[in-house]
C-alpha cells in the first residue's frame, strides 16, 4: 500500500487559487469519504486551512490512485493540472504529512496552530468512516512526531502563529497599540488566537461580531470586549483603527460598496484591514480607498520570514527527527503489508480492526 499526497499551499499558488480549492470544515469528512470510494483508493483525508489544501489517500497503485482523484475533482470543477500542485508518494508523502504536522512548511515555521488544524481534519476523515488501517496508523504517528519536534527542540520560540505576525504588523503601522481600537469578524481560533495576542499588547478595546451571537458573545468576554450582532457592525465602526477578517464565510464579507460611505464619515482616520480569512472575508478593492490598507495572509510572509532566525537553526534537527520516523512508518507499512498477506487482512494486534486506537484517540486531541 501507498501513501499518497496531493495539494497546493502558500509556497505553490496564491491566495486567489488556494480559496477556490478550500473545503468547508464541515464537508471535509463527506469530501473524504467520497475520495476514498474512488477507483484505487481506499481512504481519504483532507487538510484544508489558510495556507494549504491537501488530500490524502492510500492506494494500491500510486499512478491509477493520483489519475482517479483528479478525475473525481474535475466532476467538481477543480483541475489539478499546472505546476501549483503537487503529487508525493510512498517516503515523500510520508514526510510531507509528518513535516506539515510539525509546523516546518508553514508560513511561519514552527507555528503550532498547524497541528490542531490537522488533528481536526483527521477526526473529521475518521469520524465520516473515510479512513482505515494505513492512514489511521499514519496520522496518529504524525501527531507523536509533531508532539516530539516542539518539545525536543526550539523550533516554537519566538513569534510563531499568524496572529501574532498579524499584530506585529499593526504595531509597525500604529506603533503602541493602547490607543487602538479593534473589530474581529468571526470568533473561531484564527480570532481568538489574534485577539489574545491583541489583548497582550494592551489595545484599547476590542469588538467582536460573529453570524453566532452566543459564540461572539463567549469570546468578547474573555477578551473583556463587546458583542456585536453581526450584520450591526457597521454602527460600531466609527473608532475602528484595525479590522481583522477571519470569518468562515465563502465570499466577502465586506465589500468596497459597504466600506465606501462609512470612511467619507471619518476622512482623517485610516483603516488597518489584515483579511486572515480563506476564501477571503475583505474584497481586495478595497485597497483602492483613501486611508484603507489591507493585509491578506499572503501579505503576513514577509514578517514571517524576519524571525526565522532561531527556528531555522532548528530546522535541521527537526529534518533529522522526522526522517527517523519516516523511515518507522515505512517499514510499518512493509509489515502491515507481509502480516496481510499471510494473514489473508486480519486486523493488527493493539488497534481496533480499522487500525485506529478506538474512540480514546480523541482524548488527545
């Protein structure tokens, strides 16, 4: 059996391609288990975030396995063709996993919020019954290989989420952040993760409106913020000095047309816009008003790589690390492989008969 991975990410195609393959959070289970019932492949999970769409399966045959995924996509209206996807197999897509897990080909390398991200999309996979023995086994040891690289080395120091990068990016335009006021729009982890970091540089206040008033309402309270129903923002606008977009929404949320009327009513007062979202919250044209700049996540690479100078000494223990697994899960695979064939596919001793560890997994999580 084969490991295989194909996608794109942050380093392969831009924002405006990444958004067009970007799977729901709450289709990626279904997404999965379809791909998993495709000619060749047998299981199926899908890793969509900001930066990246992944889809991993196991096959057989790694040349019929890539040809029926692409062809299932293109009943979608997605074509993998062009140099901005990738294709990795066997050791490479191993690795791949283990290397994205461990937040070492992320924007920000080293990021944590990687990981959760991961875990998410596998238990989704898991949960829709799209996965079974091989990528069971396979990403259950890629969360053990991230556990070990961010405690074993000092790969995480520094600065290494996206929102932080995001904050020091509005400390750059406003220096001390005391004076300022913030609105986040939507209130999942990207939010709340910014906001905490907001928060630690002492911004002024901070408002938060979410489509779910209740969860808007849970997160102001920890941040000592506001609620605002959501399609009520624009009455809170008026001292807005940073907006950040991290909504989960499949097209914008703020256009120029709504942005427009409200910045004639404070023509001295710029608006910092960072758009964290996938598919994008902010229309780009926005830009294009007087005392608007807008950041989109792609804009967050060049401070991501201006504190990379600890983490990357790091880099090289972490290749090694992750090596050594790889080459664990590899004869893994060779033994699952031999154990199946003498067996006629019974079930490996210690693991439930799809290969996972039961419903105790999620307790790691």
């Amino acid at each position: 059996m084969e490991i295989l991975c194909l996608g794109l990410n942050h380093r392969t195609a831009p924002i405006g391609l990444r958004e067009r393959f970007a799977v729901p959070e709450g289709e990626l289970g279904s997404f999965a288990l379809e791909i998993g019932r495709q000619t060749g492949l047998s299981e199926g999970v899908i890793v969509s975030t900001c930066n990246r769409v992944e889809f991993y399966m196991a096959a057989e045959d790694p040349v019929v396995g890539f040809a029926s995924l692409q062809s299932f996509l293109k009943t979608r209206g997605l074509d993998v063709d062009g140099d901005a996807f990738f294709r990795h197999q066997g050791l490479e897509g191993i690795r791949h996993l283990f290397r994205v897990s461990s937040g070492l080909d992320s924007m920000v390398i080293g990021e944590t919020e990687i990981l959760g991200q991961v875990k998410k999309a596998y238990l989704a996979a898991q949960e829709a019954k799209a996965t079974s023995k091989h990528l069971n086994k396979l990403f259950q040891k890629a969360f053990n290989v991230a556990k070990e690289v961010r405690t074993k080395t000092n790969i995480t120091r520094g600065s290494v989420s996206v929102g932080s990068a995001a904050v020091e990016l509005a400390e750059r335009i406003f220096g001390k952040l005391s004076n300022c006021t913030v609105m986040i729009l939507g209130a999942g982890e990207m939010s709340e993760l910014t906001a905490g970091a907001l928060q630690a540089r002492g911004v002024k206040s901070i408002f938060v409106a979410n489509r779910s008033y209740d969860r808007a309402q849970a997160l102001a309270e920890r941040m000592n913020g506001k609620a605002v129903h959501f399609d009520e923002w624009p009455r809170e606008f008026a001292n807005v000095d940073i907006l950040i977009g991290s909504t989960a929404a499949p097209h914008h949320v703020l256009t120029r047309l709504q942005l427009e009327p409200i910045m004639q009513e404070r023509p001295a007062r710029p608006l910092f816009c960072i758009d964290l979202a996938v598919p994008r919250d902010i229309d780009p044209a926005v830009n294009r008003l007087d005392g608007v700049y807008l950041y989109d996540i792609d804009s967050l690479q060049a401070i991501a790589a201006e504190s990379l100078n600890v983490r990357q000494r790091e880099v090289g223990v972490c290749e090694e690390m992750i090596d050594r697994h790889v080459v664990d899960f590899s004869k893994w695979l060779a033994s699952a492989a031999t154990y199946r064939d003498a067996t006629g596919g019974a079930a490996q001793s210690g693991t439930q008969p799809d290969g996972s560890l039961g419903h105790g997994f999620k307790e790691i999580l």
